[in-house]
C-alpha cells in the first residue's frame, strides 16, 4: 500500500485536473481512509459551494485512488447530514 502522502497528492492532481475551469473557494482536506478490504485509499476535499447551486455551504468529494498504482478508481460527492 502506498503512502498516504502520495496518495495525497495523486488525489488532488485528480481534483486540478476536474476542476480546472471552475473557481474553488476555500479547498481543503477533509478525511484520509485506507480500506486495506477493497486496496483504496478514500480521500475528501470539501470547499465552498457556489450558494446559487448548491443546498449546502461545502460541498465534499471523495476520491478513490488505487492503493497500489495510484490509479484513479472513482470520484463520489459526500453527503452530509444537515
């Protein structure tokens, strides 16, 4: 299993690469999960939502990274319980 740094990293480089065209507000880590079951690590950006759009004040995406190659596995938004 790769280190969480790197998993880190690969996580966000995926973020950049989704979000480039849009303005992100206020980005940050939310959750680092290593689920050793399915060889992932589950890493969580939150930031500002554009309060037009969205129902909530952040919004969460979790990305599933590979834990061996670092290969991107999946992007899922996080719902939170209000």
């Amino acid at each position: 299993m790769m280190e969480v740094t790197m998993a880190i990293k690969i996580a966000r480089k995926y973020f950049d690469d989704i979000y480039q065209n849009e303005e992100i507000n206020n980005l940050a880590l939310e959750e680092i999960v290593c689920d050793k079951d399915s060889n992932e690590w589950r890493i969580t950006f939150g930031y500002e939502a554009d309060k037009a759009v969205e129902k909530t004040s952040r919004v969460y995406k979790v990305f599933h990274i590979d834990g061996d190659e670092g290969d991107f596995k999946g992007m899922f938004m996080r719902e939170m319980d209000k």
